[in-house]
C-alpha cells in the first residue's frame, strides 16, 4: 500500500512538497539503513511532486561538522595512539578516486560535443571545483587542459594540501558554501559527490548560477544514482535519479545538456556495483526554465521500478560472488598440492612448476 506521510514537519527543499512517501525498500547489498547509526539515524522518504529521494530527520550542522572532520574523511590507515588519531596526509582511496573521476568529466564533454552542444575548455579557463577536499580532481584537469584551478572546501588542511602541494595557490576554505564568491567570474565550475551532500541544492545553485558562473557558464556534477547505489549514507540529504536531478538544475536555471550513467572508478569491494552506479551530467547556466512537477505520481510503480534495480543488480553481485568463490576456491587446492605433496618431493621442481603455470613471477 500506498504509505503517505502527513506530518507539518517534514517537507521537500527541492519543490516545498509535503507530499512525501515513506521508502522502505532494500536489500542485502542496498541497505536503507543508516551505515553510522550513532551519528545519524533516518528513514528515506521519495517526494510525489519532483521524484527525489530524502533522507529525514536531517542531521543538526553542529553533528554533522564533527562528523566530517573526524570519522569521515579519516583513511583506512589511520591508527590511534594515545587517543590520538594518526593518518597519512593524502586519503589515497578517496583522493585516487577523485582523481580518476576527471576522465568522466573528459569523457562527458566529449559526448557532449556529439550531441552538437560544442564546449572546450582553454588553457585561459579557470574551474572552480565545489567540495574539493584535497584537489585531486582538479590536479588531473589541469594535467588534461592546462586550465587554472581552484578547490574550495571545508576542510582546513585540505585546501592547505591544494595549495601548497598542488599549486592552487588561489584555492580557499569555505565559510559559507551559500555566499561565498570568488574574485572574478569563472566560466566553469564542477561538483564531483557533493551536491547530495548539501542541505539546500537550489539555494546553491542558484547562488552559483548569479554570483560564480559567468553568462552561459558551465557546470559538471556526479552524484550517486538512485537506482545504482544503497540509501545507507547518513550524510546524504538527497539521492537523486536522472528525471530529478534534470528537474532541480531546471528550476534552478540550468539548462541540461547532457546527463549519462556511469560506473568509473569502479569500486571492487562493492559486489552489487553496476554501470548505473553514478550520474554524470553537463549543464549550462540559463534563464530559470519552467520545470512543472511530476503528474499523477505512482508510488507503487516508483517503489517496483527501484525494487526491480536493486534485485537485478544483486542477482549480479551474487553471480560475482561466485565466481570469486569459485577463483579462490580453485587456488586453494593449487597451493594445497604445492605445499603438501610437489615441495615434499622438491622444492625447486615447486618453485619451476609455479612460475610455469603462473601462480608465481
């Protein structure tokens, strides 16, 4: 049945709807409970007039601050000692990750100029890049074009890493992602994982749209996709699919030009990954477009669709698990016969026959 949820409290700071339904979908491998309980519990909820996904109660500021600058953007090689948390100065996994991500930001302008939408990006440019932690992404863009770079982010030592490693000498911690400026106009702008993580999208797109970007300015975001990822992220405050992400940029006067899924960097330890994982869009700043809500929304065919999407790409984690099984499986028996029966007769004929068949250099 239809689960609508009647309660003045909760509202949609996409569109202001209150017209919310209460998502109880999951799986296995698509958890829709909250990974960090201890800092934020919620329930997810799916907007009936724009289709994005929130999750409420939100976290307070002040929970959520502590949060990121703690357990959130700690490495896995951070160890304590004497109840002091030590870690390395690059997060290699999440600053790798961003990294690689500037190949779909190439790779999407690429396709966008296919579509006859003709972007180019100059040495004579500057990108400003939202929530740039460390500025990994945008140490790959400027590799690629030669253009000047800019990460701003909340995290002191982050932009401190841009700045003084990296070279963004121009690069600032934010203190109001919703005001702040920049010197001068930029003609593009990117946001790689970020705007899911913004209590209040429009106010910033906005803001972005009159006070950063130049006229006809561009602008690329990647977010999880709704129907590619679990709605277990306690910092997420919106999980977006292509039709309402298309309507947010819209009534925040973006004209889409391109929207695409994608899988890259692909994330081995998650089996249930799949190439509808994350969206990848390009927009361009425009007038405030006439984006009309959804009519006649189907909660039961909205929750079927997402069932089925997170059915089908279970089914292929399970498939993957298998096959893994069946990899390690398969090398166990091998060393096994290696050391209790070939290295009992020999063990240079041990070491010659493993390098044969491959299993050592």
């Amino acid at each position: 049945m239809e689960s609508i949820i009647d309660n003045n409290t909760l509202f949609c700071r996409i569109c202001n709807s209150k017209n919310l339904y209460a998502l109880d979908v999951g799986s296995l491998f698509f958890s829709p409970v909250s990974y960090a309980p201890k800092f934020h519990n919620y329930e997810n909820f799916v907007c009936g007039s724009c289709g994005v996904v929130s999750s409420q109660p939100e976290p307070n500021e002040i929970d959520l601050i502590t949060y990121y600058n703690n357990a959130y953007r700690q490495s896995d090689l951070a160890f304590k000692i004497e109840n002091k948390t030590i870690d390395t100065l690059i997060n290699f996994r999440s600053s790798g990750r961003s990294f690689q991500r500037a190949k779909n930001f190439y790779n999407m302008l690429k396709n966008t100029k296919n579509l006859n939408h003709h972007i180019e990006i100059t040495k004579k440019d500057t990108i400003i890049d939202f929530g740039a932690y460390q500025g990994m992404f945008l140490s790959a863009v400027s590799q690629i074009w030669g253009c000047k770079c800019v990460a701003t982010d909340y995290s002191l030592s982050g932009i401190d890493f841009a700045k003084t490693t990296l070279g963004f000498t121009d690069s600032w911690v934010t203190r109001d992602i919703y005001k702040d400026k920049f010197k001068e106009k930029v003609r593009i702008a990117s946001m790689v994982h970020v705007l899911e993580h913004l209590r209040e999208p429009r106010r910033f797109l906005e803001h972005l749209r009159t006070n950063i970007l130049k006229k006809n300015g561009i602008l690329y975001i990647e977010v999880p996709n709704l129907y590619g990822i679990p709605l277990c992220d306690p910092t997420h405050f919106f999980t977006y699919s292509y039709s309402s992400l298309e309507y947010l940029l819209n009534i925040s006067g973006f004209k889409v030009l391109n929207i695409s899924t994608g899988i890259e960097p692909t994330d081995e330890t998650f089996f249930a990954r799949s190439k509808e994982e994350n969206l990848m869009c390009i927009a361009i700043s425009d007038k405030v477009l006439q984006s009309h809500n959804i009519k006649n929304f189907n909660f039961i065919l909205f929750r079927k669709m997402l069932t089925k999407s997170y059915l089908k790409h279970s089914k292929n984690a399970l498939i993957r698990y298998i096959v893994e099984t069946k990899k390690h499986v398969f090398r166990c028996l091998i060393y096994f016969l290696f050391i209790f029966v070939i290295e009992i007769f020999s063990t240079k004929l041990s070491l010659k026959l493993a390098k044969y068949i491959g299993i050592r250099k």
